[in-house]
C-alpha cells in the first residue's frame, strides 16, 4: 500500500521528451511520420477498441456540448500506441499538410511525432500541456494541446484524452478539463468491467461532490477485499491501493460498513484523520453470506439522494420572491393539495421539490423524479404506468411495475409535465382522480398513494388554450403554483455564488472567488441558471486548484454570454501590453469590454487579464 507516486514537473516532462527525441533520431525540421494505419488496419483497429470508444463517446460528449463546443478546439481519443481512434470538435485550425495525422489510424507517438500531448502523456503516463514552443517538431507548433491517460481497473494505461487548439488556452483550463474527462471515463470503465456484481463505495471530502466524477470509487466483495478503485481513491486515502481489505482503510468493522443504508450518505473516518461522506450501493444479487447481516434497504428506490439533504431553509439566501415560494410550499407539506412549480430551466426546481419531500412525513419512503421531456413519446406510457410480460414487442418479459407504483407511499415530482403526450395526459388524470394505475396490457388496478408535485418551464396556461394540454389536468395538478425567479432577476446571487463555491471546492481550496470574477458573475445572464453557475464553478474550481478562482480559470463559453455591443476604438491599435497605463486607458475606451479589446489587440482574453492583473500590483 504505497502512497501515489508523486508526478512530474512540467520543466522535467518537456527536458525528458526533448532527451528522447534526439535519441529517435529526429530534429526540429523532421516532418511527423504519424505512421498512418492502411484501411484494413484502421478497421481492425476501431473494432478492437469498439466498447473504449463507445464509453468514452457517453462520458465526453457532455463536456463538449455544455463546455467546449463553442471553442475552437478537437477532442481526440487514441489508444496506448498513440493511435487517434475517434474525435469530437473542429479541425479547422489544423495546418493542412498535417490534416492525415488527426484522422483515425494515425500515430501521435514520440519517436514519429516529436513531443506532443498525447505521445508525451503515454510516455511519462500523467497529464501534460504542451504549448506551442515546446513541441519539439517546428511543424506541430501550430497548436497547443492537454492530454491525460486512462488507466483501466488493474491500472494499466490503455488510452489517451487529448484537447488539442491553435488558442492559446490557459494550461490550467485545457489540463484541468481533459483530466475530468480521462476520470470520467476511468470511473465508467470500472462499473462496466463489475456490472454491479459487488459493493460500490463511494466517498468524497462533503455531501455536496458525492456524484462528482472526483469522488473515490471502491469496488469491494463480500469479504471487504477491495477488487477495483479509481486514482482519486488513491489520492483521498493517500496510497496506492491494490488488494487490501476496506477495514484497513476506513475506522469500521465490515458489518458495520454493509449494514449502512443503501442509498443514503453516512460518514466514514479513514484510517488518518481524514473523514469522508460516503454513499454505499450493493450488488444486484447480493450474496448469501452478505445477505446474512446486511440491513435490508427500507424501499427499492433510495428516498433521497445526496444533494437533497438540502434543507427548506437553506433555498434562499434574501430573496423575498424565493422565501415567498418556501414559506407557501411549507403550509401544505402535509395537505393533499397538488403543488405546480414554474420556473426557467436550470433555476433549481428539482432541488426545491426533494428539499419539500425531505421535510415532510413521506421523507423516508421514495423520491421518483420523471423527465417528461427526456422519455421518449412512444415510452412514457409503459414507463409512467408499467406494463404486463409481453404486453408490446421488446417488452421484458418480467414485465414492469412502472413509476408511478414505485413512488407509492412517497412522492412523484413530474418535471416538465407540459411535454407529456395528450393520451399520457388522459391516463396520469384518471390516476390522479382514481388513486389506481393500470399497466399497459392489463385489466387489473393497482392502488397507489403518492404526493404529486409538477414543474414546468412553460406556461401551461397557453398551452390549454393552444389545445395541446389538457384544461382538467392542469386544474387537477395546479392547485398551487409557485414560481422560481431566474437567477439573472433573484437579489441573492452574490450569497448564491459564494454557497456554491463552498459545496463544489475541496478543503485545500480556501482561497474564494477574485473580485474580478464576482464582478463578472454578477454581470452575467445565466440563461442555464443554477445548473449554468454549478458548471462553471466545477470546471473553474478544477482549473484553479489551490489558487484564486481568476477569470482565465473560467471556460470559454461562460464569456459568449457577456459580449457587449461593439464599441469604436481609436485606431491603429499599437498599444504596449507592459504599459499599464495605456493598457487601463484603452479598456475604458472599450466600455470596459475585455473580450472585444482582446480583439483589436490581436491576443487572448486570458492574456489581457493576465496584464491588466500585472499593472494592478
């Protein structure tokens, strides 16, 4: 039980490629080989590493369309020869004559290519950023490019994640993003190698970044043999952790671990002095011998996840329209009065309705949340209400109890109820007047008692009007509407964003938000609200590591929403980026627009702040 071993400087990682390079034989003018694969090879290829490429395309394609689609970027998946297996962004920055070495089949390896992300990165086997300059091929200077590896569950490297540009992004942005995205992929890969057969444990520094791709991953028999963990395991624990017993690392004995309930967050001491919340979940068909002494849950559904055990209380911070909204949802914790929350997307709606389920008498049966709009049309009947064996082709044949009857005695929150399918409609009503569900294939009735509660970001008045929702349903689920302000219009932000930082930073991260980034903040739309602010503070916390959140920290896209109108600027634009005081004059005659100056300068945003920074000191 070793503790990690302790990673590279970045100095040493590029004077150790250099060393290397020469000793291939290459020089700053050799051309890249990218020793190109023929297409009978690049097929085989791409077939081998079919279920890689398939996991990875579920974990990255996310960080792409929320973060880094509007950047002028490519996501590149290759595996541990180098070899590019599929990508995800635009190729329009790359120089032409090198467009065949970021095409599958090509390889990215050091003794073909010089030193670069992806080569460099499986070549010391930690995460690295190469700058412009310090590739050691001229040709390849075009870019800059992060790359981290992926380790499998016996922690051999069997890929790379690269982000490559011709920006010139901040290292701390592109390396912090592309190692969230490589532990993503590592943490999916371990749950798909054990298919739930065993017990997971998860664990991380607070409640709030339980379900964060950060959180230590232990996958444990039932003996408490630890079978498989993520590095973020190693790192919270401090060693490197390989066929141990989970009793020599956590202050608990192996009965004590398994009759934790499942699905709720309990704490654990570490065998330092170290304490971590911790969610635990069991096999799928647990056995016998674990069976013996292990609690049984109290329902098949977890009641509550880890993000609602946000209580009432702690869902305004001053603003007078969102205590409105708690103190009217409070009076009727307890009434069978049906409760419609309207608001924007991303303004908090589920957390507000988990935080009423958790302070009501329900709290301890199950919490069952529907996306309406995210269940296909064809599906939300059978899904809503269940179905009998055989009941449609493709069915299971055990059949389906459906979600409303797995929400009996809880609380079923319907979010985005306006999408629901008009026949969908017509069932959810006869199920909200009867208190019975009806599978789809069935004629028997099966009585239910649920709390409803509905949201939608639509107004559901014109949607009656425009016939396309029912008036007797929305008359039967609006006995109370209540409305979530969007963030942009909500007089609490500054305390909003300060309590977000505390739930997502680690307790090594105290240095806060700069003021220039609360200015910014403040400034901003936030057309995603909450879900927008929870975003970027999780990519801005992981790029600052221990330092000030700055706005180079930021991603890219939090700056598209700011943009002002363009303002004229004297020309020619000849300014001296080390004279502080024609640098804060121009700024002011940009109306106080960093992006659009950074513009006419012809350099990054991150570099002007980096100036502007510099001239205050």
């Amino acid at each position: 039980m070793a503790a990690p071993a302790s990673p590279l400087s970045h100095d040493a990682i590029i004077q150790d490629s250099w060393k290397r390079c020469r000793a291939f034989g290459l020089n700053h003018q050799s051309a890249p080989a990218f020793d190109q694969l023929p297409a009978e090879g690049i097929a085989q290829l791409l077939e081998s590493q079919h279920s890689l490429v398939q996991t990875t395309h579920q974990e990255v394609l996310p960080y792409y369309e929320n973060i880094l689609s509007n950047s002028n970027c490519l996501i590149m998946l290759a595996d541990n020869q180098g070899q590019v297996l599929t990508s995800w962004g635009t190729q329009r920055f790359i120089e032409p004559s090198l467009t065949r070495g970021f095409s599958a089949g090509a390889s990215w390896m050091e003794r073909c290519s010089g030193t670069n992300a992806i080569g460099t990165a499986l070549a010391c086997e930690q995460a690295v950023h190469i700058e412009h300059d310090e590739h050691f091929l001229k040709a390849n200077r075009f870019m800059t490019g992060s790359a981290a590896p992926i380790f499998d569950a016996e922690r051999k490297v069997i890929a790379v994640l690269d982000v490559s540009s011709d920006s010139y992004l901040p290292p701390s942005h592109t390396l912090g993003m592309v190692k969230m995205m490589s532990q993503s992929v590592e943490n999916r890969l371990i749950l798909n190698l054990f298919h739930g057969q065993h017990f997971q444990l998860t664990f991380n520094t607070g409640l709030n970044n339980l379900d964060s791709q950060w959180a230590g991953l232990l996958i444990f028999d039932e003996t408490g043999q630890v079978l498989s963990a993520n590095r973020r395991a190693d790192n919270l624990l401090g060693i490197s952790l390989s066929r141990v017993s989970v009793e020599s690392l956590f202050k608990v004995s192996l009965l004590e671990l398994l009759n934790q309930p499942d699905g709720l967050p309990f704490a654990l001491q570490a065998s330092g002095r170290n304490r971590f919340q911790c969610l635990l979940k069991r096999p799928k068909q647990m056995p016998i011998q674990a069976r013996l002494f292990s609690a049984e849950p109290k329902s098949a559904e977890p009641a509550v996840t880890a993000h609602a055990a946000i209580s009432l209380n702690t869902l305004h911070f001053g603003d007078s329209r969102v205590e409105k909204a708690v103190r009217q949802a409070e009076r009727l914790l307890e009434k069978d009065i049906p409760l419609l929350i309207h608001g924007e997307t991303g303004v908090g709606k589920e957390v507000f309705v988990k935080a009423l389920h958790q302070a009501s008498s329900r709290s301890e049966q199950p919490f069952i949340a529907v996306n309406c709009a995210a269940i296909p049309a064809e599906l939300v009947e059978s899904e809503l209400f269940g179905y009998e064996k055989g009941a449609f082709t493709g069915a299971n044949q055990k059949g389906s109890i459906g979600l409303i009857r797995k929400a009996d005695k809880g609380t079923l929150f319907l979010d985005e109820i306006g999408d629901m399918p008009l026949p969908t409609q017509a069932r959810l009503l006869r199920v909200l007047q009867e208190r019975c569900v009806q599978p789809v294939g069935s004629s028997e009735l099966f009585p239910v008692d649920i709390r409803i509660i509905s949201a939608t970001n639509r107004s559901l008045r014109e949607q009656v009007q425009l016939g396309r929702f029912r008036e007797d349903l929305y008359y039967r689920i609006g006995g109370l509407t209540l409305e979530l302000p969007p963030l942009r219009e909500r007089s609490d932000k500054q305390a909003l964003f300060k309590r977000l930082w505390e739930q997502h930073r680690e307790p090594s991260q105290w240095a806060g938000l700069s003021r220039e980034v609360m200015e910014l903040f403040s400034r901003h739309p936030w057309p995603g609200n909450l879900r927008q602010v929870s975003s970027v503070m999780q990519v801005a916390l992981a790029m600052a590591e221990e330092q000030p959140v700055r706005p180079e920290h930021l991603p890219d896209d939090f700056f598209v929403d700011l943009e002002m109108e363009p303002v004229d600027l004297p020309e020619p634009m000849a300014v001296d980026l080390n004279d502080a005081e024609d640098l804060n004059r121009q700024l002011a005659a940009a109306g106080g627009n960093i992006s659009h100056l950074a513009r006419r300068l012809g350099v990054s945003r991150n570099t002007l702040y980096k100036r502007l920074r510099q001239s205050e000191s």
